[in-house]
C-alpha cells in the first residue's frame, strides 16, 4: 500500500459516497478490519461498511471505563446490524488497575502507562493478529489538529491503508444519515485516555 499515490486517491474519491469509498477500498485488498470504540456517531461508519461487506470484522478495543448507556449502545448495535465483532480487553482488570493508580490525570507520568494499558496494547494486539491491509474509522475532520492533517485516505504509520469514508462530513449530516437509516446514536461516552475531545491519546496520531 506504501506505493499508492494518497493525493491523487483523495482527489479522486471527493463526492464519492461513503459506501462508494468503502467499495473502492476493497477492490484494491479485501482484508479489512473497521474498528470502534462506540462513542457517538460511530453507528454511522459501522453500518456503511456492513451494508458493503456484512462480515467484514468489527475490532472493538473495549478500555473497561465506558458508560452504561455506551455498553447498552454497543450491545443494540452489535445486534440490530449482525456485526462480526472481535473484542480486545486490557491484560489487567479495571478492579485491579483502580486499586493501583486509579484513572491517572494527564499531567501524570502514570496517564502514559495507563494508555497503554487500556488502549494502546489491545489495540496493537488485534492488529496483530489481524494483519489488515485495509483500516476503516470514523474519523473527521474538525476533531483534533492531528486529523485536519489527514483525509479520507492516509497511511498508518505500519503502513496499513487508513480510509475515513466520513470524513468531511458534519453532525448534522450525520445526523440525517442516521435518521434516514434508522440507526441510534449515544452521546454519554467517556474515553479516559482523552479526557478532553480535542486531544489524542496515540492510536492514530
């Protein structure tokens, strides 16, 4: 994938349709992963690439710290859309990880090990053993600096094909998406290697 020409691609695919890109994507290697986490809007990306290809495998690095109301979420969207999920957990329990250093602030030298814990390592683990050459997100533009940087294709730093079918995309566009195909949104989420929306925790920077 490191030969592809991305400027070109990004040009190429501007007005194309999120399913169109999703399509696109799989012509050039069929061994694709979507990863989610299910904070809100990540409905919309997970139905468009299961409206393409209904196995194509769902990562889900679940930290331990989401919400209820994001854990009700997740489960009614895994059902209603047959999603072909892989869940990556941490090595250490929440219980056990609360008792040593709690939810770290970032500020704390402690905050790094605790990304990795619950983050970082499920995640390099599932790529692992996945092996794809294709990443579907749901990143947009206007999220943080790191991702104005990029477009709807980008390189990973492994070199895994990045693609963002949403990524120009606004809420209220999303919005409609949803309503128009009957799909929930959930916005009580919590991502504690964040804290602040704006900021990246290193999965994708």
């Amino acid at each position: 994938m490191r030969n592809l020409d991305i400027d070109k691609i990004n040009k190429d695919l501007q007005g194309k349709t999120p399913a169109e890109i999703i399509a696109w994507a799989l012509t050039l290697d069929n061994n694709a992963v979507v990863t989610t986490n299910f904070r809100p809007y990540e409905v919309a990306i997970l139905h468009a690439c299961s409206q393409v290809d209904a196995d194509m495998k769902v990562i889900w690095c679940d930290t331990g710290y989401n919400t209820p109301q994001t854990y009700k979420h997740a489960n009614e969207v895994i059902h209603s859309l047959g999603l072909n999920v892989h869940l990556y957990v941490p090595k250490q329990t929440s219980a056990y990880r609360d008792a040593m250093m709690g939810i770290p602030q970032i500020e704390d030298p402690n905050h790094v090990i605790f990304t990795e814990q619950v983050k970082l390592e499920p995640f390099s683990r599932a790529m692992a053993e996945h092996k794809p050459a294709v990443w579907f997100t749901n990143l947009r533009s206007g999220q943080t600096a790191f991702r104005n940087s990029i477009d709807i294709v980008s390189l990973s730093k492994d070199g895994v094909l990045k693609v963002s079918p949403f990524y120009h995309w606004s809420d209220e566009k999303l919005d409609a998406y949803l309503e128009e195909n009957n799909l929930p949104n959930e916005f009580k989420y919590f991502d504690p290697t964040k804290v602040l929306s704006n900021r990246e925790c290193g999965l994708h920077s």
